[in-house]
C-alpha cells in the first residue's frame, strides 16, 4: 500500500453494530481491516512498520479495532449458533458467514503484529481492559481443552479449514461444517492472543493500575499461564511422532530438534518472566498456598537445555527457588477506584433478547445474497486479495487443490486455484467449478 492509501484505509476504520455485521458497510470495513493485515506483515518483514504504527496511534484506532474484535466474537457465540439451527436457513453459498468467522483472524492477526510497539499498547488506553479479557477467554478454552485431551490433532487441523476466503473453500460449505470450521480456526485465534497477550505483559511498568489487578488476581494470567505450559496445546504425539504446531501448521519433529524451544514456547516463558520478575506485579500478586504450589510446578520444566535457549530464565529458577522456602508477604491493599471493562457488556445489554431477532433479520438481509450479488462479492475479494500479494505472504509453496502435493500451475480462468498436473485439475473441477465461475 501507498502512504496515502494506508492513511484512508485507517481513517475509514469505524465501529459497526452487531445487527450490521455482514452487511455492505461492514464488508468494505472487513477489506480495510484485510489490507491493512497483509500490508502490516509485509511491512514488518521488511521492517517497516512504523508507518502503520504511527497511523493507528494517531487516529486512535485501537480501541475500534479491539471493539470489533469483541463485536465478533460476541457474534460467532450468540448469533452464529442461532443461524445454523434455522430452519428456513439453506443459503445458495456460505460464503458470506465464512467471510464473518473470518473476520476475527484477520483483526488478532493486525494486532499481533502492532502491539510489538509500546505506543500501540498506550494507545489502546482503557481498551486494553477488554483485551486483557478477550485473551484471557482465548487461552482459558485452549487451557481447558488440552487438560481434558482435546487438543485440535494434525488429522482435525487441516490446510483448507484455515483457508482465506479468497480461495472460496466455503462456497459449498453446510452450515453445520462451518460450525466445525469456526471451531478448527478458534485454535489458531488462541495462539494469535497468546502473542497479544505477551506484548502486554511486556509493558507492564506502563499500563493502568487495573490493567495489572485484571492481570494478575482478576484472571491469575501466572496460573493460566502455568496449564499451557503443562499441557502445551501446541504439541501432540500421534502414530509415535511428536508434532508441534507452528507457522500455521502441524510438522513432525525429528528426534534431534524435540527439546527445541517453539515461538509458541517462548512467548509463554516471556509473559511468565514478566509478570512474576515485575517487582510491582510481585507486590501485588497474591502468593498464596494454590499460587505458590501451582508456579513451583515450573522447576520441573526449567532444564538446562531449556535455560541455554532463553538465558533470562536463570533469573526465573532462582526466584522459584527463592519462592520455594519463603512465604511472601500478602499483596499491599490499596484503596482504589478500579477500572472494568466495558464493550463486552456494552454490546451484551444493548442486545440481549435479540439474538433471535438479529439472526432473522441477517437470514433475510445479509446472508442469502443473490446470484449477482455473490458474483459481485466474489469479485471484490479477488481484488482484495491480490495474487502477488498473497504469494509473498504463502509461508509454503502452493499446494494442489486435488492431490495437496506442490503446485506450480494455476487455474487460468480465475487464477486462485493451484494444481500440479492437467489431471489433478481435470478431477478436480467439478468441486471447483462453482468457485472459478463466481471468481471469473
């Protein structure tokens, strides 16, 4: 994007209703919010991102970014379930509702990236109350799932649930499978707020004092933070190969590479260093008999080989070991008017008993597009989504649409569906074939 390009997209960020989502505006703000994705990992992968950092501090975006944020994920718990019990709901494509599910990746994703800097996390300002709690929710279900054995296995997690609507995966999609869908892509959006969550913690000198409270005895963010580490949703065994979960797949690890530190590792060692090495976050956390026992469990993980990949962990084993034969004083009680967080409820009262309602009404209104209507929005997402643009952003080389070896050819009538071979594309067409007349 050009400067002037970057600058009217974030200009035009505004929050939406929930009753709207979906809806003509809402799209054009979802293409703003995509562009703005793909523009920020460019830039940041040539360093230079401060443009876009400075353009989202100055017009104070944030806060409308993490409004919706909520604003969706609000949707995907309240609405979207209500949708696909309707009885009279057999859209043409579901495309539309993939576009929405969507939608919550791309803004955690946009926000990963930005919140590196600490004047994105000033300029959150009381915004970053609903953040801390919308991470806080992400990581609880994760936490949950993996302590119950429930982790997404390598079989569930597949390439094409995560595919961006770009590649029209969704066209054909039931309702009911994009339930299952919603809940694959849930896995990665918990990763994306486990990074969040960890540039917060780096900030913690800087943020309000009951951005810390929310922290530390609101949530216990140190005890949660404890369960991933013990039961690391990123890594599973199966067939006797260890597989971990990493750029946005699942890779079997070789024998050698096993005690490798992950980024997804680090960062969960990141936010523990800086919530429990804060003397502020220490005078204030509550070392009590649970909290005590539940960090000690992090000796038995601290290893050396652990310690010679992130050398600041020295000083966490020491504090552990310190913790071990002391009892801490009570945390301070000050008196203090405390901060809440106010979008979630906001968006709770000003809809509740309408969910039902809004659901019908996006039925009618929003999600049975017409034939025209869906050629149209196919079109604009091909824009959106420029080839040379999504090809920089391809962790991987593309992948055959029938076979998922490496594919060199492209579909040359719309251009978005890759293949190896003229046969592979041959027996593929009758399932791509709805998708390439809408993209043509």
């Amino acid at each position: 994007l050009l400067p002037a390009e970057a600058e009217a997209l974030v200009r035009a960020l505004q929050g939406t209703e929930l009753r709207d989502t979906g809806g003509q505006g809402w799209l054009r703000q979802h293409e703003s919010v995509e562009k703005l994705n793909m523009h920020a990992i460019l830039s940041a992968s040539a360093g230079q991102e401060q443009l876009l950092t400075e353009l989202l501090v100055s017009y104070a975006k944030i806060p409308v970014l993490i409004g919706e944020l909520i604003s969706v994920e609000i949707w995907k718990h309240k609405i979207f379930p209500v949708l696909c019990r309707l009885e009279d709901f057999k859209p043409r494509s579901t495309f539309p509702i993939y576009v929405v599910l969507h939608h919550e990746a791309s803004i955690i994703n946009l926000l990963e990236t930005v919140f590196f800097y600490k004047e994105i996390c000033e300029s959150a300002e009381d915004s970053i109350l609903d953040l801390i709690d919308y991470c806080h929710r992400k990581l609880t279900l994760i936490a949950a799932r993996s302590a119950n054995g429930q982790t997404v296995t390598p079989t569930e997690l597949r390439p094409e649930d995560l595919a961006s609507p770009s590649s029209m995966q969704a066209v054909l999609v039931p309702p009911q499978e994009l339930q299952k869908q919603a809940e694959t892509m849930e896995f990665e959006i918990s990763l994306k707020a486990l990074s969040v969550l960890r540039f917060i913690t780096d900030q913690v000198e800087s943020l309000p004092l009951s951005a810390l409270t929310r922290m530390l005895n609101t949530h216990n963010l140190p005890c949660l933070l404890v369960e991933l580490v013990e039961h690391c949703p990123w890594s599973c065994r199966e067939a006797g190969k260890l597989k971990k979960f990493e750029n946005g797949a699942w890779h079997v690890v070789p024998p050698e590479d096993q005690v490798k530190m992950t980024k997804l590792d680090g960062q969960v060692w990141l936010a523990l260093l800086n919530l429990l090495l804060s003397p502020e976050c220490q005078r204030k956390y509550h070392f009590d008999g649970f909290n005590k026992s539940q960090l000690l469990k992090l000796r038995a993980f601290l290893t050396d080989v652990l310690i010679d990949q992130l050398p600041n962990l020295v000083e966490l084993q020491r504090f552990l070991s310190h913790l071990a034969v002391t009892e801490p004083a009570p945390p301070k009680k000050d008196l203090v008017l405390e901060q809440v967080p106010i979008i979630w409820d906001h968006i709770l009262k000003k809809n509740a008993g309408k969910w039902g309602a809004i659901a019908k009404h996006q039925v009618k209104h929003v999600f049975s597009p017409t034939e025209e209507e869906l050629k149209f929005q196919a079109r604009r997402w091909a824009q959106t989504y420029s080839l040379d643009m999504m090809e920089a952003l391809a962790p991987t080389k593309p992948r055959c649409g029938a076979c998922g070896t490496e594919a060199a050819k492209r579909c040359s009538r719309c251009r978005n569906e890759w293949y190896c071979t003229r046969a592979c594309q041959v027996q593929h067409w009758q399932k791509h074939k709805v998708a390439c007349n809408l993209m043509a």
